[in-house]
C-alpha cells in the first residue's frame, strides 16, 4: 500500500477561540469532488482523513469514497474511530467485568494492569434496572428504587469501583434518566472538540455504544450505532472499529405531519417502509423540505428506531432546529456557534435545495401519517387504529384457547382474552419527545374532565426517560391528571420495555393462569417480541404515550377506538376524539419547556443520591472477585489466554436447537424475570438466594454462571427438534431425553461432543446483546448455521470465536430436508480460512447417508478474521496490548 497522504488541516474561529479540524473542503482538492456523498459518509471520510496513518487507514480507503458515489456502494473494509463510547448498565456491567478480567490476566503475564485502560471518552449510564414492582401510588418511585439499590447493590458497587479505578470511565448514577435520553439532551455535543498537540481540535461528535437504541442520537446529526460490549469494549482500548463502507438510502420527507397523528405514528410508518425495503446493514439518511417541519425530538424517535427497521442507524444532517434544540437543552452558546460554523465550513449542514447521491431513495409524505400501533408480536408491523380489533381478533383465534372469562377476585371484572392488563408509558423512544408526553398528559386531563378513569385490572405505569420529563409535566399541570388514572412516577429507566414490568397483581396472575388466558398490554416503547414484556402477556402492542392511556381507560384490545365508545363518562358515551388534544394544546403546552429545566436536572449528574454515595469501594487497582457473589464473577474467557488458538475442522456436531425465522437476542439472550425451576433458578437456589431476590437476567449479567444457564431459555422460543413444545428444551440425542438447553450442552460438553445451532432467516435480530454471543460460545457451540443473520449478532459471534456460516441462496433446513437429527461436519475448517470462504457441510444421518451442501462463511473482513484466530476480539486486543 503506497504511504500517500491528503493534507487537509484548516483553521476554524468561532468566538473568541481557535480551532483545528481536517478540511473535507481542503481534502476534495486532491480527492476530487465530494459535494454529493450523504453527509453520513462525510463523516466517516473526516475520520479517515484525520486518521491516516499508513497502517489502519490508506490513501485508497480515501479514494473509495469516490468509488461510492459512483456505484453508490463499496465492498471496501474500513477502520473507523468514535470519539466516544456511550454504555447502559446491563451490557456495560459485562464489559467493565471483562477490562476488570483483563487486568488480571494483564498481571498474570507479568505486565502493568494500568494498561487496560479506556482510551476514548466512556460513559455508562445506570438505566436498565428499575423494575415495577411499586405503581399507582405516590410512593411508588422511592419504593421502586430503594428495591432496585437493594437487588443490584454488587452491581453498583463494582461500577463505583470501575469509575475509580479507570481513567476515561464516567457513571451517571441510577435514578436519573435512560441511557440515550441522557445523551441527546445532555452528553452530545454535535462537535467534539479535544486538545491535543497545542491546539483546540473540532470534529464530527460520533459514538458507538452497548444499546442498539444507540441510534437515537442520529436525530441530533451525530453519527452512532450500536454495537456488542465486546466490540465496545475493543473501541475503548483503542481499536478502531472494522465495517464496511456501507450502502446509504435516503429517505426523503415532504409536507407535514396531520391533525391528530404523533411522533409514534410517524416512526411506526417509517419502520414499515423501511422493513419492507430491506435496509440490514446500511444507513438511512433523511432529507427533503418535510425536515423542517420535523421537531428534533421527532428525529430522535425516529432515529432510536434504526434497530427496528433494521438500518445501522437513522440520520438526520445538522440545520437550525438542530440549533434550536441545542439552545433549548442548555448547552452552551460558544458550543451552538460552533456546532453551525464547523457544520457549515464541513458542508454538514443541511440544504434542502440539494440531494445527496443515495444508494436507492423512498419518499413519504408526512401528511399521510395516520394513527396506529405495532404488533402483536413485532415492532414492523404497522396496524391502524380502526384494524386493531380485527387483528387482536384473529390473534386470538390462532390461538385457539378455550376459556372464555375468569372472574378476579376482589373485582366485579371478569378477565376474557384480548383485555389489557399492562399500560405503560415508557422507553427512549417516546419520552425523549415532550409532544408525545404533554399530549398523554393531556389525554388524562380531558378523560377525567369526562368522568372516565383507566379500568382496575390494568398496570399503569410512568418512567420517564430524564427528570426534565417531570419538570414540564409539573409546570404543565399534568401530573395531577396522570396520577389520578394511576400513571404515577415509578423510576427513570426503561422498565416494561425491557421486560422489567414487574409482576402484576396476584388477583390479575391467577385469573390469567386459571382460564389460560391471551391478555395485552400497550406501551410506547419500542419492543415488543414474544416474552418481552411479561411471561404471562401473550400480546404486546406498540403506541404513543396518549394511545397507551387512551387504552388503558378502554382496559381492552376488542375495541375500535377510531368509532367506537371508549368508555361511559357523565353525560354518555366517550369517544377517543372527545378526549385528544389538538395540535395547538399540545405546542402551548410544548412552549412551556425551556432550558433552565435542563440545566437544573444535569447540573450535578455523576453525584448520585445517598444510596449511591454509601456504597463501599476500593481504590485498588485490580478488582477483588468475591467467589460467593451472585452477581459479579470472574468470567473463563481469559483462562487459557496464551496458549495458541487452533482453527480445526468440526467433526460429528450435534445440533443442539433447531430454529426458525426471526429468532431474536430476546429469544437467545437471558432477559426477564428468572424461574425458580430453569437452570439459572436451580444454580441461585443452590448458591442459597431466595426466589423474591432473584432479580433479573439483566442484572446477573456479570455473572457468567447465571447467563450461560440463561441462553436460550426464553419462554417463548421454539426448538423445532421439539416440535410443539415451547421454551429453551431440546432433546439430547445420544440419550434421546428431552432437557432443558443448558443441561443438554453440559452434557455434551462431558463427553466432548462439539455443538452447532442451525435457523433461518434474520437470525439474532433485536438488540446488541453480547451475552447472546458469550452464552453461545459458553454453551459449547462451534458455529450457527442460518438462512441471514442481523449485523451486530453476527459480528458478536465472530467476537466470541463462534463461527457464523450461512446457507446457499435459496437453500435452508426444509429445502435441503435436513432434520436436526444429523451429525454435522466442515472437514475443510481450517487454519488457512478466508473471509467470505465457501466452505461444505457434511450432514450425516443416522443410517449413514451424508447430504453435503454448501454455505458462506460470514467473517466478513480482515479484521474479523484476525479477531477469529486469537479466539475472539478481546483475546487479539490482549495480545497486541503485551506486544507493544
């Protein structure tokens, strides 16, 4: 590779200062012209450019740039750097037990453990742990989180003690806000400046981090996405990251949005389209005149969508209601200036007039945007209000349950299917958006003018994702209004959309138990796959924050609230146009918001309550492993670290499941309430923790015990090699038992039988779970072999020395009539494999007749594979630490 490079260094004053930054302007006089290029590709070119060193980036990874915009796609590998990583507490407690792991075995080899340090910029942002345990009572958020400081006290701890003991390593403490609303309103800053050789340097803000929602920040024109904590942890240490130059749709908006619709209607809309598209793996890029009608807060829930509509991350390019919202959250006026004077000197701001070249475009005009929810099952799935009913109903008749009502003790309510028992206002994706909140708050104040109140058997809940949401809801007067239909404040975090619903009332649990029954819940969340939300829940549906009280007052999914009564009020029936604001109520309301409220809640925001000041912490340098801890262990990842790693052929795997379509990190990865009777419920048991103190799978993530037990243990997965049996069971074959997932692995792993996974299509689709990876690799599994994979699992699997293989187009388990019950082999697995190699499968029967066929490795770059032969990324990132 030729050491050439482009000289691109400029000067930028914006006040009183002086700033450096690498000129895209500069750089085009010797790349040639680059005006076209998405401005999402204009940042990943300023990071290379300012990035050439000869080694990570080339001249040619420059030049393919001009490449793109010919083709308008790129099969070129890149090394891209974040300024920043961006973690919330259930995959960043993993990630910082693994650089504690390091430092041991960095110790171990007789090296300084100062050397597993961050070097970028790290936040963790403790979210993820609030559960609902406490609701429609004003003391439901101090009861809630004195339970969560209670459950999770190892956890904060050992994150005190990573704070101290890192350099680069912040923690926003809990009880403060979700992770990416955290970052759009207060860690952002659109430019990232750093000092560094005597100068000021400014360039793009831009992250990677350990929640798929990552993307959400998209919405403010900083670029990110989310990534395994694996991955995460590797930018930490100084990796950069491996991608490929990837495609860009653009998405052009027109006209604005309509009476009566919200933010949520739009994203759903958005999602759809984007789905049936087919955008895994690319950008999407917005643009068009509707931009300006676009308030930021309905880019950013937009944006926190990527991961639904499958797109590694939802752009939107920097103009003034960037500016607006920048001022709007306090940040600093030098900062605004100087986020508009580099944005516009970068040719990074937004022009309507002029369209970027994209890899395809998809037009929609925001005046078409009607109301609706997702699901019952999937956040794709668009269904407008007036269709609900019909397709709660023919959910139901799928079905096919018998039972009809079950009365609820204590209630005059008898339980029937299709009724609402969870309602929950919650998730960055809609509490980021003051619209969608005044107008829930709204909703209230009209039903209870009415004379409506929500119905007893349904969980109402309130988690905003900042304490600003409490602030504007106060001085709206709409507080009252929610409380008195019980949306009371239950905690800062993403509670029922993480499955950290809570349990629901006993009465409500035995009626659904006793008659079998398919209930719902609605919330404006952004997830909503099989057993996410609560193990008793059949049906969960997607909305926005106005919806989710509009059916809680209905108490059912059987009813059409586009016509039909939503409830009795004093003088008659109610219908859901009696009680929804205009868009005019709800920007007065909007207006009420301003930038004194933010700076008020962020003012102190790494200081934390007393719980969080009282927690014990060292300030040694290597962590001290409590053996007897159920919560933090020292994971086995690093224990044959050293010893050479061999790439070998698979001979006579097991399948260990056999999957279908859409198997998401939810079904694979430990999530949700624990069962006392799963292998992880037998293990805590045994380690002597009541059932009431289980936790969540979440909040045992930095204990690999828990989480290995916890693979594939959903409750809702199918294993095809147990046809009509649900849950993580498989049948071990040499035994012909039926056992539960983990039991069957240790099995194998006893009599050193190596293990594949075999699926469809869009296989680890959901969020950037690592424990999906680590479990598998746990697990004893050598290599998954599906139809398609989601781009950040597949990535996790590499991570983790998993081999991910997919099928021949058009080929699959039922085309090939593979059964699951063969012996697998890849005899030509071996050290000198490739990225992208065709390798053959061997499946033998149990008669002897072997079915050979073809499928791709999907290590997909150099990089990849060099992460493959040290046995996993953090195993390569070792090596080269000692190295150097």
């Amino acid at each position: 590779m030729t050491a050439k490079k482009i000289h691109c260094d400029a000067r930028l004053s914006v006040g009183d200062k002086e700033y450096r930054y690498c000129s895209l302007v500069k750089a085009a006089e010797t790349l040639g012209d680059i005006s076209r290029l998405p401005l999402s590709l204009k940042v990943l070119l300023e990071n290379l450019l300012r990035h050439q060193d000869g080694v990570t980036v080339h001249y040619e990874d420059l030049t393919a740039m001009l490449a793109w915009l010919q083709d308008k796609s790129s099969s070129r590998e890149i090394q891209y750097r974040p300024a920043r990583v961006l973690m919330q507490d259930f995959t960043g407690v993993p990630a910082v037990v693994d650089l504690a792991s390091m430092r041991d075995a960095v110790a171990k080899a007789g090296a300084d453990p100062e050397l597993i340090n961050p070097l970028s910029a790290v936040d963790l942002v403790i979210d993820h742990s609030v559960m609902v345990d406490k609701f429609a009572t004003a003391e439901a958020f101090g009861d809630n989180v004195a339970l969560e400081v209670e459950r999770n006290r190892e956890r904060y701890a050992f994150l005190r003690w990573g704070q101290k003991a890192f350099r680069n390593f912040r923690v926003v403490p809990p009880g403060t806000g979700i992770c990416h609303q955290v970052n759009l309103e207060y860690l952002a800053k659109v430019a990232w400046t750093e000092d560094k050789d005597g100068a000021t340097w400014v360039y793009p803000d831009t992250l990677v981090g350990t929640d798929s929602h990552t993307t959400m920040i998209n919405g403010l024109g900083v670029l990110g996405w989310g990534v395994g904590g694996i991955e995460a942890e590797a930018a930490m240490l100084g990796q950069p990251v491996s991608m490929l130059l990837p495609e860009v749709v653009g998405f052009k908006l027109t006209g604005k949005m309509p009476e009566g619709s919200t933010a949520t209607d739009l994203v759903l809309t958005v999602t759809q389209m984007l789905r049936a598209k087919g955008v895994v793996g690319k950008f999407v890029e917005f643009f068009g005149d509707g931009l300006a009608h676009l308030p930021l807060a309905d880019r950013a829930t937009i944006a926190n969508m990527s991961p639904e509509y499958g797109a590694t991350c939802g752009f939107f390019p920097v103009d003034e209601e960037t500016l607006k919202y920048l001022a709007l959250s306090g940040r600093s006026e030098q900062q605004i200036a100087l986020v508009k004077a580099y944005c516009q000197a970068q040719g990074l701001w937004h022009d309507a007039s002029k369209e970027p070249v994209f890899s395809a475009v998809l037009e929609l005009d925001l005046a078409t945007v009607k109301p609706a929810l997702a699901g019952p099952k999937r956040p794709q799935d668009k269904v407008i209000l007036p269709d609900i009913k019909g397709v709660m109903q023919l959910e139901l008749e799928q079905l096919k349950n018998k039972h009809e009502a079950v009365a609820i003790a204590g209630m005059e309510h008898a339980l029937k299917h299709g009724d609402l028992v969870i309602a929950a206002i919650t998730s960055c994706t809609n509490t980021s958006n003051p619209s969608v909140m005044m107008a829930a708050g709204l909703v209230a104040k009209k039903a209870i003018e009415h004379g409506l109140n929500v119905k007893p058997w349904v969980k109402t809940s309130l988690a905003p994702g900042s304490k600003v949401v409490t602030d504007y809801l106060d001085k709206a007067g709409l507080t009252k209004s929610l409380e008195q239909l019980g949306f009371h404040l239950v905690g800062y975090g993403c509670t029922t959309c993480i499955g950290n619903s809570g349990p629901l009332p006993d009465a409500i649990s035995d009626a659904i138990e006793q008659g079998n029954l398919a209930v719902a819940s609605v919330l404006s969340g952004n997830r909503n796959f099989e057993g996410r939300i609560h193990p008793q829940v059949q049906a969960n549906w997607l909305g926005s924050p106005p919806l989710v009280v509009a059916y809680a007052l209905a108490g059912t999914m059987l009813i059409n609230l586009a016509e039909d009564p939503i409830g009795e009020g004093k003088h008659g029936p109610v219908y859901l146009k009696d009680i929804w604001p205009s868009q005019k109520e709800i920007a007065e309301a909007v207006a009420l918001v301003d930038g004194a409220m933010f700076r008020k809640q962020y003012a102190d925001v790494f200081s934390g309550d007393a719980h969080w000041k009282e927690l014990p912490v060292t300030e040694d340098r290597t962590y001290h492993w409590d053996d007897s801890s159920t919560y933090i262990q020292q994971p086995p990842f690093f224990a044959d670290f050293g010893q050479p790693v061999r790439i070998e052929p698979i001979k006579d795997a097991y399948a260990l499941a056999l999957f279908g379509d859409s198997i998401t990190t939810d079904h694979i990865s430990p999530a949700g309430a624990i069962k006392a009777s799963s292998p992880a419920g037998r293990y805590l048991q045994q380690q002597g923790v009541a059932e009431q103190y289980f936790n969540s799978y979440g909040s045992r993530r930095g204990n690999h015990e828990v989480m290995m037990r916890g693979t594939f243990a959903n409750i809702r997965i199918r294993n095809h090699l147990l046809p009509g049996v649900e849950g993580g069971e498989t049948r071990h074959f040499p035994s012909g038992e039926q056992l539960a997932i983990y039991d069957a692995a240790m099995r194998y792993q006893q009599d050193k039988q190596p293990l594949v996974v075999l699926a469809g299509k869009e296989y680890g689709t959901g969020s950037s779970r690592d424990w999906a990876a680590k479990g598998t690799r746990l697990l004893g599994v050598k290599a998954v072999i599906a139809e398609s994979f989601e781009r950040i699992h597949r990535s996790n699997l590499v991570g983790m020395g998993v081999l991910p293989l997919q099928f021949s187009d058009g080929e699959n388990v039922e085309v090939l009539q593979l059964t699951g019950e063969e012996r697998f082999s890849l005899p030509e697995l071996d050290a000198d494999l490739t990225v992208g190699q065709q390798l053959t499968v061997e499946a033998k029967s149990a008669d002897g007749k072997v079915k050979r066929f073809q499928v791709r490795c999907r290590i997909d770059t150099d990089t990849e594979l060099q992460y493959f032969r040290s046995g996993g990324i953090l195993q390569h990132v070792l090596e080269q630490l000692l190295q150097s």
